[in-house]
C-alpha cells in the first residue's frame, strides 16, 4: 500500500476540520432550538394541529343608576363555520344551497367556501336561534353530522335604542366597545373569550375519536350608570322638543348633576341615534344622499353623530359664567351681595380705550347691587369684578374651578377649555372673561364648577359609573367619590345660591320658575365664534335651593326660530319644565308649602 502524500494529509485534515466544524455548528443549533426556541415551536405545532373556533364572552349588562332598568345587554345568538375538509364530497353542493338559502347569503360565494382546502371558514355571524334551528332540523334530516358548526356567540341589544347613545356608546361586530361607556368600560364590560378546540392532520382531518374540547368564556363584568332613566329620559323629550321648537340648526345637549356626588344624572345630545342601528345616519337629508358620499364624507358625518358634545365640544358660555365671577370676587371680599348702590351700570365701560356694551345699553341699569347686577345680567358691573380681582388672582379661581384643565370624566373624547395664556391677559381679556366671552370651555366644565359653588365649595370628579358587579360572585364595588380641592366657602356657596335664586325669581330666569320648590339659576347668551352669526344660549339650573340636588345645564346651539336667541326666552323655559317634572320625582319631600312661599 502506498503511503499517503503530504497533500493528501493535508486535504484530510481540512475535511475532518470542517465536518468537526459543521458539527459544532449543528450541535448549536439543536441546543438553541431546544432551550431558546423549543416554546415558540411547540405552540406553532400545536396551533397547526389544534383547530380552535372561538366562544364569545357574554358581554357585562349595563344599567341605570336605579338598577332597574337595562340601558344595554347581551344575548346569545349563534356563529355558523364549516370545516371544508370534513365536509364529504357528494355532499358540498347540497350544503352550500342549504346554508345560502337560510342565511340569505350568494350560493357562488358559499360554494367557494364549502370547496376550500382549509381547516374552517365562517358563513354566517350573529345567527339568531330560529335560523340556527332551522339549520340544526336540516342536518338532522339530511343526516350531515360533520363538517357544519354552530357555535354560541353574543349579540348586543339596546332596549330603549336612542336613550343616551352619545353617553352610552356601541359595539361592533366582535363585541369590542367603540364609543361612549361601551368603549370606555371595555375591559370591564368584555369578559373573556372561551374556545372549542379539534385536533387535526396536515389535511384538516380528526385526529382521533375524543371528540371536542371545551374551553368555557368568562362571562364580563356588569356595571351601574350613575345615569338615572326617568331623569334621562324627561331630559330628551325636552331637549328635543326645544331643538325643534326653536329650529337649533346645530343642535343643543342638556347635563344634568348631582353636586354632592359629581354624578351625571343625565346627559343627552340632541339628535341622538339609534344604538341598535350606529351606522345608520340620522339625518334624512344626508341619508337620501348616503350612496353618493365616498368613504371619507361618511366617517366624517358618522363620527359627528356620535360625537358627545356635551364633553367634546367647546363654547363661549355667555352670562351664565358671571357666577364665577361673582363667586370670586364675594370670596376675596371685594363685594357683598346687597351693597345698596354699589354699581351703576351706564350703558357700557370703558377698558383701555375699548367701549364694551352692556347687553340693555339702550336703556341702561343705573343703580345696582351685586344681586341686582346678577338678576339683570349686567356686563359692566362684572367687567369691573373682573379689574378689581386681577389677572393674577382670576386665573387662580379659574384653576380652582378646575376651568383650565380636564375634568377627567371617564369618557372618551373630552375636549379641554381654551383660555388666553395668563402672561397674555390684558385689560380686556380679562374684561370679556369676566362676563363670559371670548374664550371657550365645555358644557361638562362649566356643570361640574357650578356645582362647586352650589355644594358648599367641593370640586368634585364627574362620576359616571356608579358601580361595578361581578358576572362570577355577584359582588358590587362601588366606585368611590373623587373630591378634588376647595372652591368657595360654605358661606360664599349660600350668598351666591341666594342670588341665583333672584335670577329666577324676578331676574332674566324667571322662565325657569318651578310652582312648589325654590330653584335658582342664571342664563346665557353668547355669539358661536367672531362675526359667524349664529349664537348659543343657556340656562343653568339649581334645585332645590336650601339643599341642591340637581344642577341642570341647557345648551342650545344656534337657534333660529320665532322665539330668538336670548337665554333667559329660549332656554331658561327648557330648564323650568326639566326641573318642574324632575324636582317632584327626586325631591318629593323638597315641595314648599304656600305658607313658606309667601315668607
């Protein structure tokens, strides 16, 4: 035998190098696809063996405040799936004619479906039980025990269709919250999914005869609104009455709160929509013409239908921010509320060389006391409230009341106030301020301050759940009373309830009066915006007066009718027949005797 060359030795080594190298590398491999990677590929092989088909969680139940009555609620309607494979094959055309003519679907298309190589396809969502028997009847009757599922899933259902869809929200079509509570509570109010699970080959067929596994949903979480449904539901008839009665092109939103508690008793933006049907347009102009609009007009007009404006949409509220003002200046004692002659009220005020009218300049107020300067409305009285406090100081309530930020009510689309920077506040800034103008805030903003100055001074969260139930135990937690800061003092709060009261009385509010309880108030007018032409007017509401209960703010957006756009003419009498049909179902024993109205 000839003996091996040293280049032959050479090339042996090389060889014997690089398959030890190679060895190396795959030993490496193993190791890592065995410690680091062994998870992931276990779960991909069991998901590609493992057919699951979902089993959705029975939506939470939402309620009124009372829980009485059901504002939104889940009931269980059915899933239709195949499973191509297992479908044998003298049988597809007969199943893809059945299950296009129950559930009204093009037989093409379920055909297509029926003659796929996959492991499952959906023919049908949110089947209710008539159809899913009809189809259970025919697979009976026609002896087809494979290849068919139906499934439980969950529908959800809003009672009373319209009553608060702004406030409430909806869901879509795989029960996910996507406005409003709905969207808010979602993790609350979802549950959590179960699962029915298959093992199968590489073809989509059973492996073995152990039949399904069964994975049970759990159930959501059910929750109490702080909404009340009779105050709910007295505030729309009356909100939309108004809207149309005084043609508000814009529409208009009405809060009402309890100030001791910062619950939304009520919230209601007019026009509403139907719960049941969120993707139907709720105006019959725009509806007539829905087919010609592109994608983008639709979502711009759907998103505004549902929009809340209550706490998305800013305004200048007018007059009814004077107790603000008037809160302030009797706190830092600039003032009182009877000072017999104090003001005088000539027309106007001058402020830095601009002439700011008052709103009666054609026939001027002369003299007034704070209350008098309240119960007529009267701009140049608080425009000089407004110098007296100063930049400084204003500013300082104005982040008391919580008006230069959020109230962080647990909603979604909560709009902030847009004040002039304090650095940036002159002279008459702080004189438009002082009575109302030229800035902007949100009708929950302003609710949720004058329920400070009502309540003895406490700024407090707006509250809109009042409570959470558990699905499994029954349990209820309630969700506590968030109290911010101090306002105002007590003695402050009942000097200024004292006034507002005046207001309604024998001042602008007097369309607010209710017969038997003692209510207070202010109302508001205000331009939408510079030189625009249209304008919002308000009224807030305050009952009863020796212990308050409810504030009420009406907004109306541009109204247009007969009747004008005058606060104290168009929405002062909106909030009297809110508060003359709420007082006695919520403060029955609040009634005032004839005696003690004549005291």
């Amino acid at each position: 035998m000839e003996e091996i060359s040293l280049s032959n030795k050479k090339k042996l080594i090389k060889i014997m190098l690089i398959a030890f190298f190679l060895l190396i590398v795959l030993i490496c491999r193993i190791g890592y696809i065995q410690f680091f990677d062994g998870n992931r590929l276990q779960q991909e092989s069991y998901e590609q063996l493992v057919k699951s088909r979902a089993v959705s969680a029975k939506r939470g139940t939402i309620y009124d405040s009372t829980g009485k009555y059901i504002l939104a609620e889940s009931a269980t309607v059915y899933a239709i799936t195949i499973n191509p494979t297992n479908i044998p094959k003298e049988n597809k055309e007969k199943v893809a004619q059945e299950l296009s003519s129950i559930f009204d679907k093009n037989y093409e298309e379920v055909l297509k479906k029926v003659n796929k190589r996959s492991s499952i396809e959906t023919i049908a969502k949110k089947v209710e039980e008539e159809k899913a028997d009809e189809l259970r009847e025919w697979m009976i009757d026609n002896n087809v025990e494979s290849g068919i599922n139906i499934d439980e899933d969950t529908k959800r259902y809003y009672p009373y269709s319209n009553l608060a869809s702004q406030f409430i929200g909806f869901c879509g079509s795989d029960n996910q919250g996507l406005d409003g509570i709905e969207a808010k509570y979602n993790e609350i109010l979802a549950g959590k999914n179960g699962a029915i699970e298959q093992a199968t080959d590489a073809t989509g067929e059973k492996i073995g005869s152990d039949g399904e596994n069964y994975k049970a949903p759990v159930d959501g979480n059910n929750i109490k609104l702080s909404i009340d449904m009779t105050i709910q539901s007295i505030v729309e008839k009356y909100l939309e009455e108004a809207c149309i009665d005084n043609v508000c092109t814009d529409g208009g939103n009405i809060v009402a709160m309890n100030p001791n508690t910062g619950d939304v008793l009520a919230m209601a933006t007019y026009p509403s929509y139907n719960l049941n049907e969120p993707y139907t347009i709720n105006n019959a102009e725009l509806l007539a013409n829905w087919d010609n609009l592109d994608q983008s007009e639709k979502t711009k007009d759907l998103q505004a239908m549902w929009r809340n404006k209550a706490i998305s949409d800013t305004y200048e509220p007018g007059s009814v921010f004077k107790l603000i003002t008037a809160s302030a200046s009797l706190e830092e004692k600039i003032t009182d509320t009877d000072n017999e002659g104090e003001f005088c009220c000539t027309g106007g005020i001058t402020i830095a060389g601009a002439r700011i009218k008052c709103w009666r300049y054609y026939r001027p107020h002369g003299s007034e006391s704070l209350r008098q300067a309240l119960m007529n409305s009267c701009n140049p009285v608080f425009i000089g409230l407004g110098q007296k406090l100063g930049v400084e100081t204003y500013y300082s309530y104005l982040e008391k009341f919580g008006l230069l930020s959020k109230t962080e009510i647990n909603l979604p689309g909560e709009a902030n106030s847009i004040f002039v920077k304090k650095d940036k506040c002159g002279p008459v800034e702080l004189a438009t301020i002082s009575f109302g103008q030229r800035f902007e805030i949100t009708p929950i903003q302003l609710v949720t301050a004058i329920s400070s100055i009502v309540n003895g001074g406490k700024l407090l969260t707006p509250r809109v759940v009042k409570s959470v139930i558990n699905s499994q135990t029954g349990e209820e937690t309630e969700i506590p009373v968030e109290e911010k800061n101090v306002t105002i003092s007590e003695e402050t709060s009942k000097k200024v309830l004292s006034m507002m009261e005046s207001v309604v009385a024998e001042g602008t509010g007097k369309n607010a009066k209710v017969e038997g309880f003692r209510v207070g108030g202010k109302t508001g007018t205000s331009e939408d915006g510079v030189n625009t032409g249209k304008y919002v007017t308000s009224f807030c509401g305050v009952a009863p007066i020796d212990n308050p209960q409810i504030v009420v703010l009406v907004t109306l957006y541009n109204p247009t009718g007969e009747g004008g756009h005058q606060g104290g003419g168009v929405a002062a009498p909106v909030g009297g027949k809110v508060l003359g049909e709420v007082l006695p179902y919520l403060c029955p024993d609040n009634k005032i005797t004839t005696n003690e109205k004549s005291e």
